[in-house]
C-alpha cells in the first residue's frame, strides 16, 4: 500500500538545485522534496508520498489525517519505517 502522509515543513534548503526541507510526521522527520509544491513554505502542512511533498493541505485536515493514520499503525510503520509516536 501507497500513503500520503501529512507533515509540517520545518526547514526549507537548496540540495542541489532542488528545492528540499525536514519535514515533521508528528515526531517523525524526513528530508522530502518540495519542487511539486513550491506554495509550501515553513510552517505549512504538506502531504508526502514517497519523499516528495504532492499537495499542500490546512493544519486541521493535516491533523485529522494523522489521527487516522495513528489507527493503522502498520501501514504507518511500512511508509515511514517506524510507527508515528
């Protein structure tokens, strides 16, 4: 299975000439693209499927999406590598 998984932009760098930053799953950072989303800046929530942030999306439905997520917990893991605190 494939998620998007929301989290908040917390930095934002060049890597490259792509446009890259950390992003926060709730505990959880990772280095992800934002190229596809250049709208996103700190702060901002964005929805990230395989390292690269896709779509940008407000902080509640960013929340709701992780409260759901946090049920699954095994799909979580599978995409992140380990399970959202």
């Amino acid at each position: 299975m494939c998620l998007g998984i929301p989290g908040r932009v917390l930095e934002i760098h060049d890597d490259a000439g792509l446009r890259m930053g950390t992003v926060d799953f709730g505990g959880i950072r990772r280095e992800v693209c934002l190229s596809c989303t250049p709208e996103a800046g700190v702060g901002a929530y964005v929805v990230v499927h395989v390292g690269f942030a896709i779509t940008q999306v407000d902080e509640s439905e960013a929340q709701r999406t992780l409260a759901v997520l946090r049920a699954m917990a095994g799909a979580v893991e599978g995409e992140l590598g380990e399970p959202l605190p």
